[in-house]
C-alpha cells in the first residue's frame, strides 16, 4: 500500500468533500486512516483461530479494555477513592 500516493490523491480537490468527512471523525491524513489496518483477513486467521467474539452475553473484551486503559492509574485512583470515602 502506497500511503504516500494515497496522501497526495485525498489532498487533490477531487476528494476534498472525503478528506472533510474523515476530519469530522478525527482522521486527519490516510496514516491515521490506517494506524489500525492489522492485515489482510485470509493473513490473520491462524491467530484469530480461537479468539471469542464479542457479544451481548459476554462482554469480556470491553472488561479487558477497561482493565488495560486503568492498570497503569490503580494507585492514583484507589488513592482518589480513598480520599472521597467518609
């Protein structure tokens, strides 16, 4: 994948209306277009073998998010918590 090109095609005026939409959405420039490619499905499959899919009745990768986003700050919020309790 040529990013470069990709660049240079968004920022002619043909696509000026898509480079405005993407914008709306936080996406400044076609490298954060892709920062969260991974690859090609048929390339991914042995390491998606036996992932879960997340669902209704079980949530656990927004657990996993939530414990991720927050263990690095355990300290500062218990400590915060604390500081709140009466």
């Amino acid at each position: 994948m040529d990013v470069e090109a990709l660049e240079a095609r968004v920022d002619g005026p043909a696509y000026a209306r898509v480079k405005a939409s993407l914008g709306e959405i936080g996406i400044k420039c076609t490298l954060d277009l892709f920062a969260g490619y991974s690859g090609q499905k048929a390339a991914l499959a042995p390491w998606l073998a036996d992932a879960q899919i997340n669902r209704d009745r079980n949530l656990r990768l927004q657990y996993l998010a939530g414990i991720g986003r927050y263990s690095s700050a355990v300290d500062d919020i218990y400590l915060e918590l604390d500081g709140l309790r009466k």
